[in-house]
C-alpha cells in the first residue's frame, strides 16, 4: 500500500499547467472533470473514489503516464509537448504529437 504522504499529483499538476501555460479551468474543461475537484488536487487534496476516475482521463490528456502524474516517478523521463493536433479521416480520428523527448 502506498502511502498518502507518497501521493505527488498536486506538484506535478503545479508543474504541468506552469510549463504548458495552462489553467485549472481550461484543463477542467477539456477533460470534463469539475473544476473544483482539479483545483482541490492542484491544492493537496487527494482523489477519492467519488473522482478517481478522472485521474485516467487527466494521464491522457497530459500524455503522461498515471504513475508519474500520481507519484512523480522519476523513471519516467519528463516530456514537453511542443505541439498537439487531432484531425479526422470519415470516421476514424488521428492524434498527431510532436514531444521534446530530451535536452
């Protein structure tokens, strides 16, 4: 079991909005999560299990892993996404990512 003082998802949100200049809001958004429950994460709370759920959709939407978006696991390599598309072909949708994958 893992303990709650382990749990680093506000930090590593604090770090994602900052270096993707985005806003709890727009996040909230996008990923159809009530916005106060981001910003309770942004802020320390822990998810519960009334939201863990969003926690696979947040992963996705920030193309990191839940591992490093929960616990800033270190072995995962950190990732800057420099540009971001999707576009659809009749009924099949394509995702195009372009990641800064090392310095």
């Amino acid at each position: 079991m893992v303990s709650m003082s382990k749990i680093k998802l506000s930090q590593v949100l604090k770090a994602e909005i900052k270096s993707r200049e985005l806003t709890i809001n727009k996040m909230a958004r996008d990923c159809k999560i009530p916005t106060s429950v981001l910003h309770g994460w942004v802020n320390g709370t822990i998810p519960s299990a009334k939201n863990i759920h969003h926690i696979k959709t947040l992963s996705q939407y920030l193309h990191i892993p839940i591992e490093k978006l929960l616990f800033d696991n270190s072995t995962v390599s950190s990732r800057l996404i420099l540009f971001s598309s999707t576009f659809m072909d009749g009924k099949t949708q394509y995702k195009i990512t372009i990641e800064k994958v090392e310095d």
